[in-house]
C-alpha cells in the first residue's frame, strides 16, 4: 500500500526502480540485508500492472543473464533489471 501511495504521488516520475527486498535497519549487517529479507519480485509486478502507463525496473539479486531471461519471461511488463 505504501509504495502504491509512493507511486501515485509523484505522477510526473515515469520511471521507478524498485528494490524487491525490505531492509532491516537494526541487527542485520549490511551484507546480510542482502541475503536474509525475501525477495519479493510480485511487488514490483504487481506495480506493472496496478501501473500500466508508467515504467518500472526490478533491483534484488538479479545476478546474470539468464536470469533476467527468467525473470522477463515471468512479467514481458518490466522496463528493466538491475544486475
């Protein structure tokens, strides 16, 4: 729900890259936050389709090719990925 409000309150932002990871600002050390959160791709294909007319980017350990393969195959509606 937040960043439904997020997205909808900056309307002239055509483009978003979203993190699909939640950071855990207390007891995690940095390295951890990037292992320990579970990713949530849906979120940000969610947004794709909550969000027809803008463009949205997925960043979370995207790590090669084949996987962005993978994960453009799963939603034709993402802009782009973060390796």
């Amino acid at each position: 729900e937040n960043i439904h409000n997020f997205v909808s309150g900056i309307p002239e932002c055509d483009h978003f890259i979203i993190h699909a990871r939640n950071c855990i600002l207390k007891g995690l050390s940095p390295a951890k936050n990037r292992t320990i959160p579970p990713l949530k791709y849906h979120y940000v294909y969610n947004l794709t389709k909550d969000f027809p007319d803008k463009k949205f980017s997925l960043n979370g350990h995207v790590q090669d090719v084949s996987q962005t393969k993978e994960i453009f195959t799963e939603n034709e509606s993402l802009f782009g990925v973060m390796i």
